[in-house]
C-alpha cells in the first residue's frame, strides 16, 4: 500500500463549473477525512467517515459540497458551481478508528478561474 | 469551541535549538498532535501527547500541559531540511482534527 492517494493533483475549472476528487485511503483505515488549505493557513476540517457513514461536516460547509464513501473505501468529494473563492488545495487524510495518527494525501490543488 | 494559537513564523539558524509554541482552548482534551508539512506537499506527523510532559523522538520533542493549554515542539541540531510549517492540532468535539494555522520555519546557514 503507497498510502493515501488522491486524483486528480491538480485541476482548473471555470466558475460555475462542477468538479469531482477522488481519495483512495489506507486500505485498513476505516476513517476517512476532508480538509481544505489556503496558502498560509493550517487544513481547515471539511467532514469525515467512519466506513460509510458520514459522522461529521463542518458548519462552514456550503451546500455546494457534497461528499460520499459509498462502500466504506474511497470517497468523492464534489464541489457545485464553483467560485473562485473555492480555489485551494483539498487534502484527504486517513486512519484507523483508535488510532492517534492520521495519513495525509499529497492532495488535489483547485484553481477556479 | 476550540481555538489553536501559533507564532506566524520563526528563523532559527543551522545547528541551534528552536522551540515553537501552541496554546488551545478546547471543550474537552483528547491529546494534541504535531504535523510538518514542507511547501506544496501533505502534513506528515510528528508526535502525539495526551499526558503532560515531554516526549522525545529524536531530534524532535513535544511537550504538553494540559491544566495551562500549552505545548511546544523542540527542534534540535536544526538542517535545513527543517525549514517547514509545523502544524498543531487538537481533536475537539465531534470534529477529529482541527489544525492552528501552522508556524513557518526558516533555517538559515
């Protein structure tokens, strides 16, 4: 297992545009989380799985974004019209329920033009 | 509610001893984590502490106490592939991690 992946690395989109990532976790990780970071900034929590279940999304969360598990493995996270101010990168990290440390992804860098 | 606190940046020279501060506030503890991330890559962890004192790990160590909301990481012999943000990170809540918005070391020769 090479970790945590996620596809694509980078994507640019026009405004208004939909877009879909992609994150394939640890394969005995059965916690799954999203978080999103601008330049300067620490990750900011967007939501997490446990399996396929979906225990936690953040208030800042627009509804815009969505993000499914559907088998407990990988995940999607979409992001509706998007708007420039959705330009950063999205990282998805991995663990196991217990566990103390969570895996990052190399993450997916989304530029809104 | 949580709230994370970290110098914004810190330059520190090749060879020395750099301490980066973090100080929480959190609706119950359940440890505090360090990360490193280097410019344009993922976080990578770095230490855990739910108990109070110091936890070494090389030339890395953490320090916690939780009755003052505080802990500090300890880079010593700094290289320069030091030179990074060094993140702090509380789980709080429901939410499982929620990060302070990172300490940018320089290392300079």
């Amino acid at each position: 297992d090479t970790g945590v992946s996620q596809d694509p690395r980078h994507k640019i989109t026009k405004r208004g545009q939909n877009v879909t990532f992609r994150c394939d976790p640890i394969s005995e990780h059965n916690r799954l989380y999203w978080y999103r970071q601008t330049l300067g900034q620490g990750p900011e929590f967007l939501t997490y799985f446990q399996n396929e279940a979906q225990l936690e999304k953040s208030r800042l969360l627009s509804d815009r974004f969505s993000a499914e598990r559907p088998k407990g493995s990988f995940s999607t996270l979409e992001i509706q019209r998007t708007e420039q101010g959705d330009s950063a990168m999205y990282l998805c990290a991995s663990s196991q329920m217990g566990g103390t440390e969570a895996f990052f992804g190399q993450g997916t860098r989304l530029t809104v033009v | 509610g949580q709230n994370i606190d970290q110098p914004t940046e810190m330059t520190a020279t090749e060879g020395a001893i750099v301490q980066i501060n973090c100080t929480y506030q959190t609706s119950g503890f359940n440890g505090l984590f360090w990360y490193q991330q280097h410019a344009g890559e993922a976080p990578t962890f770095l230490s855990y502490n739910v108990l109070d004192g110091l936890e070494e790990k090389g030339r890395f160590s953490s320090f916690l106490s939780r009755s003052k909301g505080y802990s500090y990481l300890l880079l010593k012999e700094l290289q320069m592939k030091d030179s990074a943000s060094y993140l702090c990170a509380v789980p709080s809540g429901n939410t499982p991690l929620v990060f302070g918005k990172g300490t940018r070391l320089s290392v300079i020769a």
